[in-house]
C-alpha cells in the first residue's frame, strides 16, 4: 500500500465524494430549534449512519444527546496489537437566513471557477467526505481490512454551542476512548500549505437588553428628552473596542503575543477580502489578533429595519455578544468579565439586563508525540511540503472535554477549511483539491500511525 497507491485511490474516489458531498449539502441540518429544521437534522444523520455502516462499521447508532440533537457514532474494532483512532466531525451547518445574498442557492452544491459551493461544503461536511474517503481510499487496497482501531463520532449540534456532545460524553466516558484522537472541523493555514492546528481559543456569550420605556414614543413629540433604548445599546457596544478598535473590556489583558507562523498582513487582508482602504482593527501582529488575544464581536442585534421603520424613539434594544477567549485565560473570569463590563457601561441609568449564554474554554495541544510525528510525515507525503503549526481563533470546546476524560490521547486538529473556504458566510466553498489532499494525508497518517504508535 504505497504513497503512490493511495493517491490513486483517492483521486478515483473524488467523483463519488463530490455526489455525496451534493447529497449531504441538500440537507439544512441547522440545529437551532426556532428554525424547525429537526427532520433536516435527523434526515442528515441517518445519511451519515448509513454511510458508516456502507464502510463495515459496527455498532452504529444514533445517540439522542441531552441538548435533543443527534449524534452519528460507529467503529471497527478488533486489532490487539493496534492503536485505536477516533475520527469526529459534524454535520449540522450554521444558518443561512440570507439565501438570496448567494450567487448560487445554499443548499445545492455548485461547482464554480473549480470550487464547491454550498452552505456546510467545508464546514463540515467537506470534513465527514474527508474521512469517509480516507477510510475508503485504506479499505479498497487493504482488502476491506484498516491498519487501525477506529472510532468515529459525527456531532449534530456544533455550530449551536449548546455542549449536547460533551454531556453526553461525560456520562459514557468509555465511548469515545483512543490513543488518537483526529479532530476534522479546522483546514490548513493557507490552500496547499497542510497545516495541524495547535490551539483554538475558547468561546462566551451573553445578551444585553435595554428598556427605557413603557412602548415607543413619536420622536418629533418626545425625541430629545425621552431616553432611547437602541441609543443606549449603541453607546454600551462602542465601549467594547478601543480607539484602533481593539477589544477594550475591563480586566481582561488584550497584549498577548503568539510564538509560532506568522501571519503575513497582505495575505491576511486577501482571505478576508478587506475592502481597499479599510483599516484592520487592533494591534500588533495579526497572529497576536486572531490566536493569542480576546476579540469580541456583537452577532445580533435587534432594532428596527430601515424599511419599514417609522420615526420613533425605541423603547427597548437587545444584542448578541460574542468573546473568543485566548488559550491561558480562565473562560469563566472572561465570561464575568463581559457582563460586567455591559452592566456598567449602560448609560443614563436604564433598565439593563444581561444574560449569561454557552461558553466553551480554550484549548491547545500537545504536538511532540508519535501522533504529530505521523502527521508531519503524512501531511509532507501528500503536499510535498512540510507541515506547519498554527492557531486558530475558532472554537471546539468538545476538544477540552475529550483532554479531560482521555489525558493520554493525542488530539490533531486537521481538516479542508482553508481561509478561501469563507466559512460561517455567504457563498461558502471548498476546494476539491484541498478535499484530495486531506484525504490522502489522513489515510496516509492511518497507514502509518501504528509504526510509532507505543513508542
């Protein structure tokens, strides 16, 4: 079973991943129940169950977690002498509530100038195609057989923050138990540079809503002296950012530098398509920014539209706050941090009322073991170039659940979610040669990860 064997199978498999990946797409599995998209949900991960059993595993089922989504579990076992290795993954998608902003409709995967589109193309269903064809590529030169124990676990309920996952593995602790653990939901640093993501900075959330008065008042009558909800949401907002927009929230440190790759400004401002002229907020380095300090960012907010809107002093406002929390602060501290920081920055005395929402800690890995070593080598095999190290600003707080129940696994970030990817945003893509890579590199590491496994 060679390198060059592999890369065969794999790129033969690419025709079959692409009308599994359209398959998989066509489902709107966004877990948020206000959106009533249970059957999309339930429907996707059947497709997944059955997708794992197609490929010999056992014992596959569809585990309720308590946040009442589904996760997709299923394994091959049997090798004594063999380590064991747990693929995750998940197949719910962020919501896509502006699908006439697309060029192509979100929930049907277009291929355009050589790229996939489609809502959850990358993130992360580019990533369950990833495995599937990894597993495929191993099965059909081994003979049906894996050189490995394998486990697979493919979450319902990611993007929505609600931890259904990490309960449920904290009360079925044996589950999900392996020497290796891969998680598929980052992608390399830049398209064809493979790349292992080393740490991943931890998410908080809270909601502020202000009420200023009984209902809205007509702002010719009233506008000048009656306190207005929305003016005084925005005056809070704005005390979350310095001057060069840098997040600026009472006790928590923002000055933290990142050791590792670089971040080049140029290539930074390209992957997220700055307007020419825009300034970039905050400062030092980009890595410092995006991997080694907070950064804060309203995500909702309710006011009125500009259609429709009518003149009238607002009564009530209400805003969704997000704060990544760099690896090496406590999320809790963060977390009270934040809404402190909203209580007291509300102007005129207005009623003000923050809610705490999900919060997940920051995570890095330990990369020296036998593992990285096989990654390094697999990932070098597949692109022809050495692997690097980076940070991710994202969150995957299920990773520090599975670092505290299995202290001697190995957790590898890995995955197809390269910055052109523009994944969370309209017009999401992949890039099917990334998905060819990836692929051949994590059936490569499969391969070869029992020669230095124990060592």
């Amino acid at each position: 079973m060679t390198a060059s064997d592999l890369a065969t199978a794999v790129r033969a498999l690419m025709p079959r991943a692409q009308r599994e990946l359209a398959e998989l797409v066509a489902f709107p599995s966004i877990a948020d129940p206000e959106l009533g998209l249970e059957q999309e949900c339930r429907a996707a991960a059947r497709w997944v169950a059955e997708a794992l059993r197609a490929e010999g595993l056992t014992d596959v089922r569809l585990l309720d977690t308590p946040d009442g989504t589904q996760s997709v579990y299923g394994e091959l076992l049997g090798l004594p002498d063999a380590p064991t290795v747990l693929l995750y993954a998940h197949y719910d998608v962020q919501p896509e509530l502006d699908a006439a902003a697309w060029t192509s409709p979100p929930f049907e995967l277009t291929e355009r100038d050589g790229r996939w589109y489609g809502r959850g193309a990358a993130d992360c269903k580019g990533n369950i195609l990833m495995h599937l064809t990894a597993l495929r590529a191993l099965r059909e030169l081994g003979g049906g057989t894996l050189p490995v124990n394998l486990k697979v676990i493919v979450e319902g309920s990611e993007e929505q923050g609600t931890g259904g996952m990490e309960k449920y593995a904290l009360g079925a602790p044996e589950l999900l138990l392996a020497d290796a653990i891969v998680i598929g939901d980052v992608g390399n640093f830049a398209a064809g540079l493979p790349t292992a993501t080393a740490s991943l900075r931890g998410i908080t959330e809270a909601e502020i809503e202000i009420r200023t008065l009984a209902g809205n008042l007509h702002s010719g009558q009233f506008g000048g002296a009656a306190p207005d909800a929305l003016a005084a949401l925005i005056k809070v907002l704005g005390t979350l950012y310095d001057e060069q927009g840098a997040t600026a929230i009472t006790g928590l440190p923002a000055d933290q530098t990142w050791p590792g790759v670089s971040y080049p400004e140029d290539r930074f401002r390209a992957d997220a398509k700055v307007l020419d002229g825009v300034q970039l907020i905050g400062g030092g380095e980009i890595a410092d920014r995006l991997w080694a300090r907070p950064a804060v960012t309203v995500v909702g907010i309710d006011v009125p539209s500009v259609l429709g809107s009518t003149s009238s002093v607002q009564a009530t406002a209400r805003a969704k706050v997000s704060l990544r929390v760099p690896p090496g602060m406590d999320v809790d501290a963060a977390q009270a941090a934040l809404l402190e920081h909203l209580k007291d920055a509300a102007p005129w005395h207005v009623d003000v009322r923050v809610t705490a929402l999900a919060s997940g800690s920051p995570f890095s890995a330990e990369t020296a073991g036998p593992a990285y070593e096989a990654l390094g080598a697999a990932m070098h095999e597949a692109y022809g170039v050495e692997m690097v190290v980076s940070g991710e600003g994202g969150s995957i707080p299920l990773c520090n659940t599975l670092r505290n129940l299995y202290p001697k696994a190995e957790i590898v970030l890995i995955g197809v979610e390269e910055p052109g990817c523009q994944i969370h945003a309209v017009d999401e893509s992949l890039d099917p040669s990334e998905l060819e890579k990836m692929a051949l590199a994590e059936a490569l590491f499969l391969r070869d990860y029992p020669k230095v496994w124990g060592r």
